[in-house]
C-alpha cells in the first residue's frame, strides 16, 4: 500500500471513529449533559467511548459527570458539564523494561523547566490537567474530573494518587500555585484564561475556579503547555523543575542528549520503558540513516520523501496533522498593506505544486484556515487560479513593468521572501513561490535566516514562512486569537480587524460548542476578505520506527504528544 | 616588445612546467571557460523549475538529471561554477588588498604600528580556520557578499604576515636605499619600487589560497550562510541534495566532485607555478641567509604557503588546509 | 632550559590578550541587545523596561566600553564567560562538557594520520620519484583537495545507509568513532605526508649527510642516526598544530556528524548568533592553540637542543 493512501485511509479511519465516538458516547452525552444534540465534530468534549476503545492511557476511561443540573438550552447558566476519569486507576504494574533510542532535530528540551522551557510534554515528562486524544477529543488527564458548575465556575479534582517526582501529592495548592507561575510567566497564558480567575481550594485535590466571564474554552486550555502543572524544586523557588510526568530526565545535556527513567510512583503506575535516550541530530539525512542502521529506534517529523528510502525492517507511516504551512504577511508595509496585493499573492500560487516540492505530495494542499478533517469547522478562504491573480493586479492599478515586474505609483511588487530551514519544506515552498509567481509579475527575494522570529519582531520584513500547530487546544478560539487578533502570538504581521475582535469576544464568553464553531466560520469570511495570510499545505505528521521493537504507537496529530505510556519496546 | 614574442616566451614558459603543472592549468583553463560560458552554451536555464520533471533520472536532455524542483543539475553545476570560482578570486584579491596595506604599515610605520599588526597577526593565527568566519557571517548577516566579507576579514593574516617580511626584505634592498636617499616619498618607494618587485611572489601567496578558499566558500554555503536560494552554489547544492541522496546520490556526488576537481585543479597549477618562479630566481645556486625575522625570500615565501615547517615562523601556514572543512 | 621555558610562556599572554580583545570586539559589533536575549532566555516572557534595565546594570552594558572589556576580562579570568543566550547556561559547562569529546577525536585522528603519514611522507622523500613518492603525493593532492563535509556524507551514504556497517552519527563508543575520525585523518594525512616528505628532503639536502655518505655509510644507518633525529623536531612542530587546528577546526565534521564535541557547540552557537558562546570558543581555542604550541614548544626543546638557543 502506498503512503498516499495510507494517509487517506488512516484520515477515513479517523474520522469514523470519530464519528462513531461522537454517535456512541458524545451524542449521548451531550444530550444527557448538554440537550442539544448537535454532533458538531471536533468540539465534543469528552472522548467517550471512542477514547475508552483506542486511548493511549488504559488507566482512564472517561466518562461524562453531570453533576448538579438537568439538561438545559446552551445558554443555560445552570446547566453543567465536565470531564471525568475513572478514579480508581488500574495501574501498571509490569516492571520497566527495554531501552528506546530516539533522534530529534528540533524542539529539544533546553533545561527540565516547566516555566522556562515548553517542550517538555511531547517527552512525557509535563502533564496538563486535561489533554487531547489521537481523535481530537478532549479527555482528563493529571485531572480526574473536570465539572462546569455554573458558566463561569470549574472545578477541578486532581487524580488520586497523583505525585510529583519528588515524592509528594499533588494538591489543590499546587495547583493554584502552578497556575499562578504560569500567568507570570507565559504572557499568552493570559489571553486564554483570563489571570483574574478566582482559585480556591475546595478540599485536598479539588480547586475552584471562578473566571470573570464565561469561559468556553476553559476545559482545552488545561490542555495548553501553557497551563502544565509543576512545582519549584527548592520550596518556595521561582522555578518550575519537579513535574509529574510519567518519565523524568536523568541526564540532560544541551543541544546534544537527553536521557528519561519511569517515575516509579507516577500515577498510572511505573511507565513501560526502562530507559529512554533521546538523541538531538539536526541533520535530518543523519537521523533517517541512523533509524536504516539500527542506531535509533524511533523517528519522528521527518521530511516525507524519505518515506521511500525504508526498507521492510522500518515501518514507517505518514498521518494527518493539525501543523499548517503558511505565509505571515506584513500588513504594516508596502507591498502587502495593499489587501489587492495579498489577495492577489494567495490567489497566483499553485498550493498542489509546493505540495508536491516540499512534500513529496505526501500532504494536502491547503485553501482554509484549519486543517480539514481534523475536527474543525472550516471553510475554503482561498483559491489558486493565475488568471483572476492578474487580473485583481490589473484592477488594482499594477501595470506591468519593462523588466516583467509589476508597479504602481513607482512601487515596484518587489519584496522578500523569509525561509528558515527548521522545517525542511518552508524553503522548498518559498523557492517555488518565487518561481511561480514571476510570470504574474512579482520579483520575489527568497532568503533563508536561523531565526524568524528574530526578524520579524524587527518589523524590517516583508512575508515570512511559517508553521503553524494550528490544533494545541482542539478548540478554534486559540488559534484565531493568536493568528487573527491584536498582539495574538502568531499575528506578526500586526493584523487588527475590530469585527474580528468583537467576534473574538464574542467567542471567548460563548460556551455552546456548535454556536462556537459558527463564530469561528465567521471570523475565517472576514479572512477570506483580509487576506492576512496564505495558507499552502499541511503536512503530514511522519514516524517510523524499527517493527517488532517498537510497540503501542499511535499517531497524534498534535505534536505536543509523543512519548506515552502506551509506547513500549521489545 | 611585440605582442608575438611575448605569447612565445609565455608558451615557452608554460612548456617547461612539470606535465601535472600543465594537465593541470589546462584543466583549470576548461573550468574558468565552462563557468564563463557553459550556462550560455547550454541552453538549458539553471533557475527553470519543471516540476513534472523533478527527481529525474540522467538523460540525453539533462545529463545529470534534474533537482527536487526540476531544475537541470549540469546548468546549476555551470552556474555554480562562476560563483565558486568568482568568490575565491574576490576574497584572494581582498585578502592580499589588506595583506600588502597592513604589511606595507607594519614594514614602513613606527615600532608601535608593528608590534600591534604583529601581535594582531599571531593572535588571529591561533584562531582556527572557519568557526571566526561563520561566526562574522551569521552576526553581519547570511548572504553572499557577506560571507565573502567575513572570509577576507578572518583570513587576512598569513598574507599580511608575508608581505610585511616580503616588503622588509625589499626595502633593505641596494635600491630601494639609494631611492630613498635620493629623497623618494614613501609612497613612491612603495608604489614605484616595492610593488612591481613583489608582485610575482604576492601572486603566488593569492593563488596558493585560492583553493583553501573554494573549499571554505563550498563549507560555508553547505552551511546556510552563503548564496541563498534559488541561485546555484556547489556547497548549498551539496545541502539541497541531502534530503535525496539515499535514492539520488549522484545528485550529490556531482557537486563534490566539482569542489574537489576545482581545488585539485587550483592547487597543482599553484604548486606547478611556484616550483617554476622559484627555479628561475634561485637557477643560480644562490641560497638565501636564513635570517630570523626578516629572511624572507622568495623560497620562504614558497615555503610558508606550501607549507613547509619552520620552527620560528609556523603558525602562518595551513590555515584553510583540509582539516579545517 | 628554564630560561627558554619562561620566555615562552610570557609570549603566550600577548596573544591571548589580543584574542580576548577581539572577542569583545565581536560581541560588541553583534545587533541585538544581550539583555533582552538573556532575559528571554533565562525564561522570562514578558519583559519589562525596568527588567531589561536591571539587567544591563547587572551586565554593566551602560559602561564605556573599555570598562565594560576590564570588567568582562576580570570574570573571564574567574572562568566565567557569561551564559548562553540560548540554554542559559554558563559557557564554561557548555565547553567543559564537551570538550573531552573533541579531544578524543583529535587525538585518535592525529594518531591515526601520524601513523601513517610521517612513514610513508619518510620513505616518499628517501625514495625521491618511486612508486611510494607518487603515491604519497597523489594522496596528499587528493585529502587537501576534497571537502571534508563531503567525505563525511559519502561516508554515512556507503558505510552506514548502504553497508550498515558503522553508525550514521557520532556516537561515543568504538564504532562511533570510526568515521569521524576517519575523515578527518584523510585531510589531516594529506598535510602531514606532505609536511614530513619536505622536511626529510631538507634534512636530506643538509651537508652532514653528504658527509655521512661520504664516509661510507649505509642508506639505513643514515637514515636512523643522521636523518630521522633531525627531523624529528619539525615534524613533531607540524603534528602540534595540527593536532591543534583538529581540536578547533573540526567543527563542520562535527556538525555533520553530530558529534558532541565543541565544534558542533560552535556551529551550532554561530548559526543561531549566540555570541557568548562564540566568544567561549574564540578564547577556548586560543587557550588550545598556545597550550599545545607550549608543549609542541618544549618537546621540541628537549630533542632539539639548537631551538632552545633561539
């Protein structure tokens, strides 16, 4: 079978058991919990017995909690809904075993610091209070329960037996204190919970939290990096270096290793694999050639061409992700503060060609905002056809220069293309782009920098490639914030629409998953108009691994998740 | 002197090199012609993406196949080639530029001016070959000019370390005393006397680099930090062509073998060159006094480029040898 | 000797003095304020005015310049470099961790070239023109003229993707450590061959050996007691820089191997324009420079009683 269908097939699969999951148990609930049945996909928030069948963790098999009101409209203030796990865990007990031998080229852990370092989850070293399952569903996980008590109050219970590395209980307080460190220290963290949150401690392992207004994305933020749960490894510490993961780090060396044990007391019981090395090869030829050789047993995010080089010993499958590709435009500045320009650029470039350039064709050519068939409502926003390009150029007073290039006024449609090689298939896109759109009339600089960021945050730019995990959360409102609304982390290009600000308000307070999704549609047709920027591709989330070594992998489409406690080794 | 008898003593010259000499300037002849005009001859466009063709197989059409864009890898070999080869040129001729100023200082200025220029050079010589370059080239920038740049300013002290004992040595000679005497300027002296005199040698110093120097500029752009995308340059190729070499190696085993070709090409013609100036000066038995500091004659400079060991004078050499890749 | 051993080591400071300047330079000419980038990467997110201003007071960065380079050279000469704008952590680690990685590389790869060559560059002389001189100076053209990151692919191409024979990355075990050292022994051999093959045939062309032969003696015991005690010291001159230029200069090898030496450390630093490691390496490459230069310095000394005059 070839990866092409593979992808199709394990896209098919996964939307059935979505689907099913939603038919089986999320239906079912959300009328119990919520009475409306609106099997809206992507937004059910427990991961029901789709989960229960095909989860990564056997300790949880979540099932919804009602706990003190009866079903009401959306709107309802006294409606409740939640997330439980079962409180009684089935732990592990088999003893570690195996050694698993990784390589890694970016998103290596600097320092085993939840404030100062937010790649720890993809290692299983942070947990978050909820997390998202391989369907997109949100499910408990540090937390037994989460309960919406009224719109604008949660409480969280902390599973029993949760513990930190250092031996000791996780409590309420820790909690509370975790989350107050996280405001201090991730200014995105505010945008999401609001940092005048009212937390008290209901008892032991139950924390309350009163949001100012009513929060429908509180429950997939606990999902957030952002809100991990840590504590400082001296008492009183600003640090956050003693987590409750199921591994934890024995060795860490910058840049070059890092070495993971079970934590024998976490709560799930000691997690499966003896020793974890996980080695950081930036070269993605070495990596692969290291996985051919045996020196490594696993590979994950590799530039999907190499699909082919495997031999029958590997296997290796490329699934759909939530990363999107895409192109982050300088509103502020000529050219692109011409919306005729932007929409213009988007529309004159061929998404199939740089799919096939940088991907191998091993992705989809992306024309919406979110990734289709990952869960979200999305709409196409933009389209490829070179013609209507020219043409928006004409009407909007371009003239084709003498030497092929564009102008207007005396500017010329000149401008540069950022690149950065982190993700082997942003440059590949650019240098395309930049071909593609000469006949059109645009003279394009491609050039290729360690750092974006850097630059961007200069203002001295023009465009910039990008991507984009458009899916941490599983729920629209984080994203759109980040990439659409004013100072949003993504929003380099200093986007600011005020109806999609408003509309960004709007969602904040909106709890009904279906009316959440609608005003996320909404937002995406004022995309549509604004052009703020080009979305190419979404590539595929690549793994391979040594057959009958590696076992219980399932592939996430988030790639804040890697290491589970359902990977084990032979 | 008529132009005829000047290409004769010029074959004549070129007749008596070693045959490796010859072979060699021959070859390099055909490179400098192939990146001059190969990308004209060959019709095909280095820059001409043809995705429908990408990751083909060699062909009468295109004799290497083509790149992950479809893009014909001889036409990008060809293009690859002048920027190569016009990058060395350019940071030899910048390299000596600054090499002959700071040596003509060192030579000509006060005791202060050259223990500062001497101290500077033995303190960039105990600087290892690339690492200061990449290190100047990502702070400035990564581009082409500037990695040019950040070549010159890393690795001008070998040259003006010779030139300052080659001027020193000049200086002390009969002619250039009585000039002096006869109330020349400086700048007369230097310009007039010194440099038509040290030309022949300064020539050789920039060739004898010109080699190390492509294997730098190819280290560097393999690196991220050179020409940036699309325009050809052998190391970037090199890089672009790792995500598809377990299945199309040739399309990396195409531009080495033109680094090294180029580098071999340079270095033989270099030796052959050498050898053959420093025969003509030294035909007449007469060997040069082995002074300390200022004993430097043609068949030391010969020495410290080549690089033969010399106890007092060694850290000089060697600084784009092969190990620094 | 004492005497000898004392101006050395004074001749050492000069250098390193310049050195240090010039990687004050560096981190001066580098845009971007340090404070900021260290704030950023000691973890804080939202940086404040008031934080950046404390931490240029605390980095002394409002100084004049030469107070600031004073100030930086007092805390050099305490071992402390600064931290990384990246990792946040001190310089110092970074190198001390890394450091003994690169020293096994280079000293397997000096051994492994010396090993063969300083005999073949030997007989290459004493053999003017035969077969071995021919050899010796096709290898020698070839190792100078091939790039080494080069090699380093085609290595991991054949002997680890193809053969399966040895790992595709540096690792710290014996495999491992077979084809770095391997491809830097190649270039590292084309000089040395090259080196030794012209110090024999000016040792060759000395007048004591005319004499030698002239007395009648045989080819090998001029060679042992006339010819090789003579070149020993060159030869051990060129292997210290050598060795020296592979504890720094390997870094492109290191990097395409991923070996955890700090070449790769340097590499890795430059491309991403964290400067206080830059300078970490400028100064820890000096340091090995001079070191190894002082050794090369005295060994020769002892063998060579003519140097010690000088």
């Amino acid at each position: 079978m070839n990866q092409v269908e593979r992808i199709r097939i394990s896209r098919r699969l996964q939307r059935r058991t979505f689907l099913g999951g939603v038919a089986f148990g999320g239906v079912s609930i959300l009328l119990a919990a919520c009475g409306d049945a609106m099997p809206t996909p992507g937004v059910a928030p427990a991961g029901s017995a789709t989960v229960a069948a095909t989860s990564m963790a056997p300790a949880s098999s979540p099932a919804m909690s009602s706990s003190s009101a009866s079903a009401g409209s959306p709107a309802s203030p006294t409606r409740a809904m939640g997330l439980a796990g079962t409180p009684t865990v089935a732990r592990r007990t088999a003893a570690p075993r195996g050694e698993l031998r990784l390589a890694l080229g970016f998103d290596f852990p600097a320092k085993i610091d939840a404030l100062k370092d937010t790649h720890l989850m993809p290692y299983g070293l942070l947990e978050t209070l909820t997390r998202q399952t391989p369907q997109n569903t949100l499910e408990p996980w540090l937390a037994e329960q989460v309960t919406r008590v009224d719109p604008t109050t949660w409480r969280v219970t902390v599973r029993q037996g949760a513990k930190f590395w250092d031996g000791s209980a996780v409590t309420a307080d820790d909690i509370i204190a975790a989350f107050q460190k996280n405001w201090a220290g991730f200014p995105d963290a505010k945008g999401i919970i609001s940092p005048d949150t009212k937390m008290t401690a209901i008892d032991q392992r139950t924390v309350e939290f009163k949001t100012p207004a009513p929060s429908g994305i509180f429950p997939y933020a606990l999902s957030l990096t952002l809100f991990g749960i840590h504590k400082p490894s001296t008492p009183g510490g600003a640090d956050g270096g003693i987590l409750t993961g199921p591994y934890r780090a024995t060795k860490l060396v910058v840049d070059n290793e890092l070495t993971l044990e079970p934590f024998a007391d976490h709560w799930g019981g000691p997690a499966p694999i003896a020793k974890i090395s996980i080695r950081f090869v930036p070269d993605p030829n070495a990596r692969l050639l290291a996985l051919q050789s045996g020196d490594i047993d696993m590979l994950y995010n590799f530039p999907p061409e190499s699909l082919k080089s495997f031999d029958s010993a590997v296997e290796a499958m490329a699934t759909p992700s939530g990363r999107v590709d895409l192109i982050n435009l300088n509103l502020k500045r000529p050219p692109f503060n011409d919306r005729v320009v932007r929409e213009a650029f988007s529309t004159a470039i061929d998404r199939a060609i740089l799919n096939t350039v940088g991907l191998d064709g091993r992705g989809v050519p992306q024309y919406t905002l979110f990734p289709t068939g990952v869960g979200f409502e999305t709409i196409p926003i933009q389209t490829y056809d070179q013609a209507k390009a020219k043409q928006l150029l004409e009407s909007g007073g371009w003239q084709v220069g003498a030497d092929g290039v564009r102008v207007k006024d005396g500017q010329r449609l000149a401008f540069t293309l950022l690149s950065y090689p982190g993700r082997a298939q942003l440059t590949p896109y650019a240098v395309s782009i930049q071909s593609q759109l000469k006949p059109v009339g645009f003279a394009i600089e491609v050039k290729e920098v360690q750092n974006v960021t850097e630059v961007t945050k200069t203002g001295d730019w023009d465009a910039t490639m990008k991507s984009n995990n458009m899916l941490p959360t599983g729920d629209p409102l984080y994203e759109l914030n980040r990439l659409l609304g004013q100072g949003g982390g993504d929003n380099v290009g200093q986007y600011v629409n005020l109806q999609v600000e408003s509309l960004l308000n709007d969602l904040r307070v909106e709890l009904d998953p279906a009316q959440r999704q609608q005003l996320s549609l909404k937002i995406q047709e004022i995309a549509k108009t604004d052009v703020p920027d080009v979305f190419l591709a979404v590539g595929p989330i690549t793994t391979a691994y040594r057959k009958g070594k590696v076992r219980g992998y399932t592939p996430h489409p988030n790639d804040s998740y890697l290491i589970s406690t359902d990977l084990s080794v032979s | 002197m008529p132009v005829q008898s000047r290409v004769q003593r010029f074959s004549s010259w070129i007749s008596e090199l070693h045959p490796t000499g010859r072979i060699a300037l021959s070859l390099l002849l055909c490179l400098v012609l192939l990146a001059l005009f190969g990308p004209w001859v060959w019709g095909q466009g280095a820059l001409d993406q043809h995705v429908e063709l990408r990751l083909s197989n060699p062909s009468l059409h295109h004799p290497l196949g083509t790149d992950s864009y479809g893009r014909d890898i001889l036409a990008r070999l060809f293009l690859g080639a002048r920027w190569s080869l016009l990058g060395a040129a350019l940071v030899c001729a910048g390299v000596s530029t600054i090499g002959f100023v700071l040596g003509t200082l060192a030579a000509f200025g006060n005791r202060f001016v050259d223990t500062i220029i001497g101290r500077l050079i033995e303190a960039l010589l105990a600087l290892p070959g690339l690492v200061p370059a990449l290190a100047l080239t990502a702070i400035l920038g990564p581009s082409f000019p500037n990695l040019l740049l950040a070549l010159i300013v890393t690795s001008w002290p070998s040259s003006a370390r010779i030139f300052r004992s080659l001027i020193l040595r000049e200086r002390e000679a009969g002619y250039v005393e009585s000039a002096i005497a006869l109330g020349a300027s400086s700048r007369v002296v230097i310009f007039r006397h010194i440099l038509p005199n040290i030309f022949g040698p300064a020539l050789i110093l920039a060739t004898a680099n010109f080699g190390g120097v492509i294997l730098g500029l190819a280290s560097l752009s393999f690196l991220g930090l050179g020409m940036q995308p699309p325009t050809p340059e052998w190391g970037r190729m090199i890089n672009d062509a790792r995500a598809y070499f377990q299945r199309y190696p040739w399309q990396m085993i195409a531009p080495g073998l033109c680094i090294a070709l180029t580098v071999l090409a340079v270095n033989l013609s270099g030796d052959a060159l050498r050898d053959r100036i420093a025969g003509e000066r030294y035909s007449k038995r007469e060997m040069p006094p082995r002074s300390r500091r200022a004993g430097s004659t043609l068949r030391d400079v010969a020495a410290q480029v080549s690089p033969l060991p010399k106890l007092t004078q060694r850290a000089a050499s060697g600084r784009f040898s092969g190990t620094e890749m | 000797m004492s005497r000898f051993l004392i101006a050395r080591l004074l001749a050492v400071f000069p250098v390193l003095l310049v050195i240090s300047l010039l990687a004050f330079g560096l981190q001066a000419i580098t845009p971007g304020d340090p404070a900021i980038l260290l704030l950023q990467a000691s973890g804080v997110e939202t940086i404040t005015p008031e934080a950046i201003q404390a931490k240029r007071a605390e980095l002394h960065l409002d100084d004049p310049l030469p107070v600031r380079y004073t100030q930086w050279l007092v805390g050099a000469l305490h071992g402390d470099f600064g931290r990384s704008f990246r990792s946040y952590e001190p310089v110092t680690n970074l190198y001390r961790d890394r450091i003994a990685a690169t020293a096994l590389l280079a000293l397997c790869a000096a051994s492994l070239s010396a090993l063969f060559a300083i005999p073949l560059g030997m007989t290459a002389a004493y053999w003017r023109g035969s077969w071995l001189d021919a050899l010796a100076q096709v290898l020698a053209v070839i190792g100078s003229a091939v790039p080494g990151f080069w090699v380093a692919l085609m290595g991991i191409y054949f002997l680890a993707a193809r053969l399966h024979w040895l790992p595709a990355f540096g690792t710290l075990t014996m495999k491992g450590v077979i084809m770095p050292v391997g491809v830097l022994a190649l270039a590292n051999m084309a000089t040395l061959t090259r080196l030794t093959r012209g110090v024999v045939l000016d040792v060759l062309s000395q007048p004591f050996v005319r004499v030698a032969r002239a007395k009648g003696l045989s080819t090998r015991e001029i060679a042992i007691r006339h010819v090789f005690p003579n070149t020993l010291g060159p030869i051990l001159t060129v292997l210290g820089l050598e060795t020296a230029h592979l504890m720094t200069g390997a870094a492109v090898v290191e990097y395409v191997f991923a070996w955890p030496g700090i070449g790769k450390l340097a590499v890795d630093a430059a491309l991403l324009r964290d400067t206080p490691v830059i300078v970490g390496f400028a100064i820890a490459a000096g340091l090995i420079f001079v070191t190894l230069n002082l050794v090369v310095d005295l060994a020769v000394g002892t063998v060579d009683p003519r140097v010690r005059s000088v």
